[in-house]
C-alpha cells in the first residue's frame, strides 16, 4: 500500500510575513529582492529502506532548515517516475541509475531534470550469509534443496526484480523467483540467519542488513546485474523557477553509504524514520550546511 505523509514546516508564519521587513531594517538597506518559493515541496520515493533515509533526510532539510511544508507520497517505480514526469512531484532522490531504472529513463529523460546522483558505488544482486557453501550464481541449483527452492524477492515492479527474472532465465536457474517486499525480504534474512540456515535473496547497496550481517553477492559472471551505480535526484523542469533555494539544496545534496547506514540503522532499531532523519541531521549540521550553502 502507498503511504501519503504532510510535514509542516517549523516556521511562524507571522515570522515568515515579516521577514522581509526583519531583514531591511537589520541590512539597513532601502530595497530587498525576495525569491519564489513553494509553499509545499511534494517528493514521490519507493519504498525500499534505503530511499527511506534519503527521502527523508531531505524532507528534515526542507522542513527544518528551509521552512518548507513537505509531502511524502511511496509509489512503485513505475508509478514513481510517472509522477515526476507529469509533475506530480517535485523531486525524488530514488532514481537508480544507470542500469536498474534505465527503462523509466528512457520513458521519461525529456520531461525531468537529472541534478546528478546523491550517492554513489550503489549495487544490486543476489545476496546471502557469509557462511553459506555459494560463491556464484552458477552454483545456485547445486543448493536448491537447502535455499528451500526459492529466492526472496521483493516488490514487482523493482528494476531489481526485473533483473532477477532475467538472471533466472539467463542463468536457468531452477529455484522460484518470489515476489513480496523489502521488509518481508529483510524478515526472511534475519530470521533464516538467526537459525543458521541457508537462503539467497534480492539485494541491494545500501542497505542497513550489511551493517547487521555478514553478507556476500554472488558472482554475477555474466554481469546481468550490471556494475556499480548511482542514486540520482530528478527534479521537475519548472523547480528551478518555482524555488531557487529549493533547487540549489538538491542539486547540492550528496552524501556517503556511511551516512546513509546511520539512518537506516536507528530506522531498523525502532525509530521513526522522521526522527532518525532529524537526528542525523542535527548530528551532521556541517554537511548539511554545505548543502545549503552556509559554510
């Protein structure tokens, strides 16, 4: 089920009305120049923990430092990239690119903006426990008994999955290809992990079950799952426009898989990912500082 979230902005709007006059009377000046800006930022993410964090760190950023009311809308990907094209959102920093979301791309390249990637050497694949027998995907049907028949899986409409039922197909690997979602993949892990038993599942960098487990991908020999990629952030074409400072926070937003995993790891230990978000970003106020501009 898709999730719809407003955050109001922390600001007194008796404040923000007198700002401008606040401003002249301390520069001491005659004239002032006031800049558009949006009175709610929509950004459109999926579902899976990392773009969890990334999502709403940003939306912290625009909530607590930019004063902006800020709604979250999950989708699919296809739904996800749909939307910013058609305008339905403003920004996503979910854009996986250049392999897993390379069709939406193709789609939907002339009606967005690519403001480049907030983080990158991001991964996909099959992943499990260091200490299962498996080193390759070549290896998979020699183990079919033991991985219980199957590969867990998560949403459908996943670039990831998209990816797996052709390396299934490539590979002919004979185990079945399970559809759920990225938190029943994460339960299916921990808890198989938790017994000491085999199990091979759909997996992506970053992601806060690295920090948790001792994991390995299997060899991809073919390269089906394609190299190392990026996240990148898409912004609709009229942004820029409509909020310059908006902009310029996003297309500054860059950040580590060290930072990400700090996020996902106080989400995964039972905070709210808003309170996570904001945490990180009262931790981190020099980095976000430079996003905005401030050093």
């Amino acid at each position: 089920m898709n999730k719809t979230l407003t955050l109001n902005s922390s600001g007194n709007k008796l404040f923000k009305k007198l700002k401008p006059l606040i401003i002249l009377l301390l520069a001491g000046v005659m004239i002032y120049s006031c800049s558009a800006e949006l009175e709610e930022v929509t950004i459109g993410y999926v579902e899976w923990d990392s773009e969890i964090a990334s999502t709403y760190v940003v939306a912290a950023v625009l909530q607590e430092r930019l004063d902006r009311e800020v709604h979250l809308q999950s989708a699919e990907p296809d739904e996800m990239w749909a939307g910013i094209a058609a305008g339905d959102y403003d920004v996503i920093v979910s854009a996986w690119l250049p392999e897993t979301h390379q069709s939406y791309w193709d789609s939907y390249e002339a009606d967005v903006v690519d403001l480049g990637p907030n983080l990158e050497n991001a991964k996909i694949g099959w992943v499990v426990p260091e200490y299962t027998p498996i080193n390759s995907i070549t290896e998979l049907n020699e183990f079919s008994r033991e991985l219980g028949g199957r590969i867990i899986g998560i949403d459908p409409g996943a670039g990831l999955m998209k990816a797996s039922k052709e390396a299934v197909d490539h590979y002919g690997i004979n185990l079945r290809l399970n559809e759920g979602s990225g938190t029943s993949m994460a339960s299916a892990l921990s808890s198989a992990i938790r017994n000491d038993e085999h199990i091979v599942v759909t997996g992506w960098t970053p992601h806060w079950k690295f920090t948790s487990y001792d994991l390995k991908y299997l060899d991809d020999p073919d390269g089906i799952f394609g190299d190392t990629e990026a996240i990148h952030t898409i912004v609709t074409p009229q942004l820029e426009e409509q909020d310059p400072v908006v902009y310029n926070f996003l297309n500054n937003f860059f950040w580590t898989n060290d930072d990400i995993a700090m996020v996902m790891v106080m989400i995964e230990e039972g905070m709210e990912p808003l309170d996570a978000a904001k945490a990180w970003v009262r931790d981190n106020e020099e980095k976000v500082d430079g996003w905005l501009e401030l050093e």
